[in-house]
C-alpha cells in the first residue's frame, strides 16, 4: 500500500466528465513478422497479462480515505483481470485513416473507471484502408490516467507490452510471483489522516512561507534584469472556450532526418523545429477563419523534472512553462528564429520560477476541498479570468530509435494522446520514434470540428519551413486540401460565440485563399 504524493493526487482531484485526466497512445503494428504471419487477439491478452504479473504498477487500484479528508493510496488489485482492460474491436469498412481517429477521439472521450487498475487498451482491426500501412495490419490504443504515469514515465508502459525481437525467449521477470497486498480498513485509513493531517499542516505551513520567500527573490532578479521575465499576455482564441465531453484526433508523419536537417540548418533544437511547425499551421488555420490574433498564441510546454531536482516516488515528475509560439511571424525561417530565442529565455525563467510546479497546489490540500474547488472552477468558467492563456499544450517525446514487437508484430508507428484542461481545448505530442516524428492532434470537437484541416495545415507549415531551411522547392500537394476540410464558422466572426455555418462556394474560396497563404 502506497499514498499518492501531491502532483499524483493532483491528477485524481481534476478528474470531471469533461476533462478526464487520462493520455494515451495509439501504436500500428505489422503482424507479417510474428510466428506463421498473423496475430491472434488472445495472443495480445496472453502478452498483457504475462507482462504485468512483473509490473505491479499497472495492477493497483485506488483505495479512497472515507470522507476524502487525505489523499488515497495505491494498492494492488487482487481481481486483476486483464480481460476487463484489454478489449477488442474493428472499423467497419472502407476502414480508412478517417474512421480510426474518430474511433480514436471517442475512446479518448471517455473516463476510465477509477475503481479499477486505471488504464484500457483496444485492439482496433479492419485497418484496410490506411496510406503506406501493410494489409492486415492492426492498432493498439491505450490509456492510462495521468496519475500513473507522465510522459517520461509512460515509457514503462510501452516498455513492459513490447520486445525488441519478434519471437524472443521467455523472460524470467515474467514468472515472478503475484505481489500480495491487503485492503486496509476505514479504521487504519481514518488513523492515518489524522497522522498526516498534522504533518501536512506543518508541511503546508513552512512550505507557503518558503515559497513566499522564493518568488519574492524571484521578482527581485527579474526585476534587477538577472533572469529574464516569463510573463506572456497571449491573446484568447475559440481555443480558451470551456472544454465540452467531445474529443477529435488527427496526426501527422514527418521523416527524423528532415526535421534533424532543419535543426542542423538553422542551429536550433528539434523541439524549437516543432514548437515552429505547429505555431505556423496554428497561423495558417486561424487565418483562414478571420481569426488571428496580431500578437502571438502561447502553448504550456510541459517539463520533464527528473533530471532537474531529487527523484521523487511520484509516478509524475513534471512541470509546465508558458512560452510564445510566434503564430504573428508569417516567414518559417524567422518564426523558427523566434522560437528558438523565446524557448531559451523561458527555460532560463522557469529554472528559478517558484510556480513552474504550482500544480501541485491541486493534490495538496485534501481530495474533498480540492475537487470541490476544481468543480466550481469548471462550472463558473473561471477559466476565463484567468492572466495568461494559453492556446493548448505541446509536449515532445523522445521515443527508442530501434525496433519494438507486440506479440511478435513489429510496431511501425507510434502516436501520444494528451488530455485536455478548463479553457484548453488543444494539445499537440510529437513523438520520435524508429526514424519518424508523429504529430498528434487533440482538440475540443466544438472548438476544432475539422481537424483534417488542420493537420494539412501542420503538413503545410512543415513543408514550407523545410523549403525555407534547406532550399528545396515546395510540394504543391502538401498544402491543405480546402475541398475537404470542413467550416463552421462565419468568416466575419472572431468569437467562437458567434459561428455560424457558410455555404459551401464560400468555405472552398476561404480554404484556397488559406492554402496559398
């Protein structure tokens, strides 16, 4: 039995119909490389669950404290079954790249059950009808709720249901025995709290005194010019409206190589070439609806904090900063310039900025205050009063660069699944993976109800910011297909509020103005 930490808790006290706290990842796999050519479902399941007999982690549940007057704990499951978690399923035909994310978008929608081992995984067949995918081939999506793993950490995930070979030898690690744990009483749980309870005042106590003490020192070096100021007043889009239930997915494939040249080019980091990618197809998007703001969007950045302080237990060592993403700068050269200078200077703040961890602040206090507290945030859309906002999250993941097998199929790509938040309604995950970036999109169906559009204008902004890196000359089929993508927004509108359906003369003639922009 182990208690959540605070950011761990974090996660469990922001959970809410319309924003459950769950990513996720979706992985293609070509089965012509396991024994005999094909994969069976139950060779999947018979995969899963000898794999998590070694990995306790994805066997417990939650335990709550009665009265959630303290944070609940994990403890292991003793009626693990994995036939619950582990699912099957198929696109009905033509079974086209379409139909799998919006499949995708609706399993993302929905909230895991947090009385169980908090995480799901499809098997999705009837891949047909997917560009450069082998026949035959089928998908593994899975979510686990962000209180058991961050992004860094869901590499144990996809570590513990993958081989590095096809057909390897039994692992001893797999054979280990059951971890037996106990379900501890309302007695002991109650016992325990009041334990914490004067702990946590104390805690709470000198860390506020600390924390004052820290920002207070650092105000004085942004204001003697000794660490730069993180401060962004970013302008608000249809991306800051409250999040509904309703999910949309679209992603993207780009070459390693083109997007290490771009680097090498320009003297910039991989990250800065992304962050640049997705601020111009944010651009080219807004643009084409009348919607772009004259001052740059700014994206949380989420920041891996395992290499910057003391390991914790927390399964979520993370922290977030806020950085412009220069949608105002239309040439891709100076853009990416931008990016990269405004990356530097916010990770140069947020290394001494007390509250690049402030959400933590949710898993503090204890669960029935804080989720009370984040309810009447969502249902009071206070959201919007918020300082600074943010257009979405973009988080960037360094996969393994060789190759991964799942029940003896060689997984050819890899996508991350984000979570969205009150007045969030976009998160971008690049993925690197076996020499391929994905680009992943997740948004508010009502906020973004074309996200095809949408990623033709990342594959766009890509193309173009190669061709301007490394001279080589534009694809005119790269640009976004205007015949395709779907508007529901009056170009005269620049409030969500206000949208309205056009006719289709009108979205055409917007959507090719947009793609030659």
């Amino acid at each position: 039995m182990k208690q959540l930490g605070p950011l761990d808790s974090a996660f469990i006290n922001l959970e809410n119909n319309t924003t459950p706290q769950h990513v996720g990842g979706l992985g293609i796999y070509d089965p012509s490389t396991a024994p005999n050519g094909t994969v069976r479902f139950k060779s999947v399941l018979d995969n899963f669950e000898t794999r998590f007999q070694a990995m306790p982690i994805f066997r417990t549940r939650l335990v709550r404290v009665p009265g959630q007057i303290d944070r609940p704990y994990w403890v292991v499951d003793q009626n693990f079954d994995v036939e619950f978690h582990l699912r099957h399923i198929a696109l009905p035909e033509p079974g086209d790249w379409r139909q799998l994310w919006i499949q995708v978008a609706r399993l993302h929608s929905r909230s895991l059950d947090l009385s169980r081992p908090l995480w799901e995984a499809y098997v999705i067949e009837g891949l047909d009808n997917l560009p450069d995918i082998p026949k035959g081939a089928f998908a593994i999506y899975t979510k686990m709720h962000h209180s058991l793993v961050d992004g860094a950490g869901g590499q144990g995930f996809m570590t513990a249901i993958h081989d590095l070979e096809p057909n390897p030898r039994p692992s001893s690690a797999t054979a280990e025995t059951m971890i037996v744990d106990r379900q501890p009483s309302a007695t002991e749980l109650l016992s325990r709290a009041v334990v914490n309870r004067v702990k946590n005042t104390v805690s709470l106590s000198t860390g506020f005194l600390k924390k004052a003490r820290e920002m207070a020192e650092y105000r004085r070096s942004v204001k003697k010019g000794e660490i730069p100021s993180a401060s962004i007043h970013a302008p608000r889009t249809r991306f800051n409206e409250m999040v509904g239930p309703h999910r949309v997915a679209d992603a993207a494939v780009f070459s390693l190589d083109d997007f290490k040249a771009i680097k090498n080019a320009a003297g910039v980091t991989l990250n800065d070439v992304a962050v640049s990618v997705v601020g111009g197809g944010l651009r080219k998007y807004l643009q084409y609806y009348n919607e772009l703001p004259e001052t740059s969007l700014a994206a949380g950045i989420p920041i891996d904090m395992r290499t910057r302080r003391a390991a914790t237990e927390e399964n979520n060592q993370i922290a977030s900063m806020v950085a412009p993403i220069h949608t105002d700068i239309g040439d891709p050269m100076e853009r990416l310039k931008a990016v990269h200078e405004s990356m530097n200077i916010a990770k140069q703040s947020n290394a001494t900025n007390p509250m690049v961890d402030s959400l933590k602040i949710a898993g503090v206090f204890s669960p029935v205050l804080s989720q009370a507290v984040a309810r009447f945030y969502v249902r009071n859309k206070l959201s919007k009063r918020l300082p600074v906002s943010i257009c979405g999250v973009i988080t960037n993941v360094a996969g393994p660069n060789f190759a991964m097998y799942s029940a003896g199929a060689k997984l050819i790509r890899n996508y991350g699944l984000g979570l969205l938040t009150p007045g969030s309604g976009l998160f971008h995950s690049i993925y690197s993976f076996d020499g391929m970036v994905t680009l992943t999109v997740l948004g508010d169906r009502d906020q973004m109800p074309d996200p095809e559009f949408y990623r033709q204008c990342l594959e766009t902004a890509f193309v173009e910011t190669k061709a301007a890196a490394l001279g080589s000359p534009q694809r005119a089929a790269a640009k976004p297909n205007v015949r395709k993508a779907k508007a529901v927004v009056n170009k005269k509108s620049t409030t969500p509020a206000n949208k309205k359906r056009t006719t289709t003369s009108k979205r055409t003639a917007g959507k090719k103005a947009a793609a030659k922009a």
